[in-house]
C-alpha cells in the first residue's frame, strides 16, 4: 500500500519543486517536509488540507485509497441515499464537516439537509 509520505513526495515532485521550495509555499520549512515524505511523523491534518487544495488533488489520492488524483468516483442511487441515511444514525456529523462554519447560507443550507434526514429517518415523507 502506498503511504501518505510517498504520496505527498510524489505530488511535490510532479509539481517541479524541492522541499525548501514547498516548505516555503506551505508556510512550513525543509525539514517538515521531509519527515512527511519519510513518514517518520504524521502529518497534520491542515497540512494535508493545504496539499489537496494548492495541488488540486484528493484526500483518497493523499491516502492511497485510489491511484486518480480526483478520487474517487462514488455513485448513490437516491434509494442508496435514504438507506446511508437510515442506517448511519452518526450522519449528522457528516452533514456538519461539509459546511464550514460563518455563512448564513451554509447555515441554513446544513439546518435544510439535516431536517430532510431526520424527517426521512422517521418514515416522513412530502408528497
């Protein structure tokens, strides 16, 4: 299985740069990003945020989880939604890490989703 290190290695090397060059970018330094890369620690998770947003790839790419920088593909009928649904009762907690805090649109957007799952989870349905 590939590492995060081999991943984030990789990455910085499809991207031309040496690690004092992205240490630099990431606002971290050569030896960080060479203890990454090693896996000698772990990395932080802002950290890893800031790799699959300057280099546009995904977290399943960071994590070896699949070999296509965008990840990958996942596709849920509308009857696999509502089963996710029912069956994770923790889903709410996903609903939450998808909407970043301090927007009134994302604020109610989030309260929206939240409400269509829980009516849904109790057999409540809008017709």
């Amino acid at each position: 299985m590939v590492t995060v290190g081999t991943r984030l290695r990789i990455i910085r090397k499809d991207a031309g740069l040496s690690q004092v060059e992205l240490g630099k970018l990431a606002g971290s330094n050569q030896s960080a990003i060479n203890r990454y890369e090693t896996d000698r620690v772990a990395v932080p998770y802002r950290m890893l945020i800031w790799y699959a947003q300057y280099f546009d790839v995904s977290m399943d790419y960071i994590f070896g989880l699949c070999d296509d920088k965008r990840g990958r593909i996942v596709t849920v009928s509308p009857e696999g939604a509502e089963e996710y649904v029912r069956r994770k009762p923790d889903w709410s907690e996903f609903v939450e890490a998808c909407f970043e805090p301090g927007s009134e649109l994302n604020r109610k957007l989030k309260q929206m989703v939240l409400n269509m799952a829980e009516e849904h989870s109790h057999g409540v349905k809008e017709g």
